[in-house]
C-alpha cells in the first residue's frame, strides 16, 4: 500500500513499518525491545521470545524494501532494565548479520529512561524532529506538527475498531495520517494498542494479517 505524505512517497508494510523508496529508508516505531524481560523482572508472567520476533519482522521488512537505513521513531529499548544478557545478545547477533546498515535512533520518552543504546550497535542517536531533505517529512517520536512539514510519528501505538458478521468487533494496529501527522503503528511484539479518534479526512490504513488495507473514509455532513 502506498501513498504521498508531504510531497513524498511512503510504502505502508504489513511488517508495520513503513517504507521510503527515494531516500532507500526504513522506518520503524516503537520496536520496545527488551518490553518483556522487563516485566518478567518484576514478577509478571508475560510471553518470553518477543524480542526476537521483532528482531525477525525487522529483518523482513529489511529485506523485502532492499532498505539501506533504519530510522527508529523513538522507543527501541523500553527501559532500563530491558538490557537483559539475552535480549542484549539477540540484537547484536542481527547487528552482525545486517552490519551494511546504517541505523538511527530519534530520541523517544522510553529512550531517556533506557538510555541510548551501546556503542557496538551503530546506532546514530539524535533528538528530534529529524527533517528529511529532499523531501518535506520530519521524523519525531511525538506526534506533533512541525511548520512547514509534515510529521511521520510513533508514540501513541495507534489502532482501528474494524466489524464483521455478528456484530463482531475486532482492534487491529494501524497507519493514522492526519493533515499534518502520520502515526505508525507500534512494530513491537509486545506492545499495547490505542484507538485514536478520527477526523474527517484523515486516513486509515489497518495492518490485517500479511496485508494492508484502507478503511473508508469519514465524510462531513453538509450544513
């Protein structure tokens, strides 16, 4: 699924990430690596191998694009003790096996708290928005308008109510873009999800399965 954000190209992925064809460039929100090792250090019995499921969805979205960068919309670690041996040595070993890429980190408010990732990661780490040129996108972790551009954002883990037969309802992640703000959806597996209100005009893309789909649109009534 593609469509123009700000005067630029973007591929929506079923990954849940979404891709830039000129600029050969990946982005990923909200990743929450080491999310469930961090729980389980607390006492909550929660599922185990999430980080490399995400770590494998990461590495398909990488070699289905051909993309040679990564930028991350904030949150790769989700907190300080995510920094677990196991979790630590899962992201090093796909480091190694994609060691061409260049990797980005665009500060979210998880990454304060966890801190920047190691060094051996080669992950260049900045505060955002970070502006794309050419090209009229600005990347941040926090879905907030920047003047003159438009924002492609994580943060808020967006998702959509879809229905079918029998009154059945059914939340799925998804792509929000608004006028000024396009949200990703979280591409961690373990993650919670967030129904954001809809405007007219805005759109909807839900990640179903290996595909992804535009909900219809909304439409103001005539006064």
């Amino acid at each position: 699924m593609e469509l123009m954000a700000g005067g630029t190209l973007l591929r929506l992925l079923p990954q849940r990430a979404a891709y830039l064809p000129a600029q050969q460039t990946l982005l990923v929100a909200d990743a929450h690596l080491g999310k469930a090792v961090s729980f389980r250090r607390l006492g909550l019995p929660v599922p185990e191998a999430t980080t490399d499921e995400t770590l494998q969805r990461l590495a398909q979205a990488v070699a289905a694009t051909g993309a040679r960068q990564v930028v991350f919309l904030g949150d790769l670690l989700h907190s300080a003790r995510s920094r677990a041996e196991a979790t630590m040595a899962a992201v090093a070993r796909w480091r190694e096996r994609h060691a061409s890429l260049a990797l980005t980190l665009v500060r979210g408010n998880h990454d304060g708290h966890a801190g920047d990732p190691p060094a051996d990661w080669g992950v260049s780490c900045v505060d955002g928005p970070l502006l794309l040129d050419p090209g009229g996108l600005a990347l941040a972790h926090h879905p907030q308008s920047v003047p003159g551009r438009y924002v492609v954002a994580g943060h808020l883990h967006p998702a959509a109510v879809v229905g079918g037969r029998g009154h059945d309802r059914l939340r799925l992640p998804c792509f929000h873009f608004g006028a000024t703000v396009g949200v990703l959806p979280a591409f961690g597996a373990f993650t919670g999800m967030h129904v954001m209100p809809r405007a007219p005009g805005d759109r909807v893309f839900v990640v179903a399965g290996d595909a992804v789909r535009p909900l219809p649109g909304l439409h103001t009534l005539a006064a």
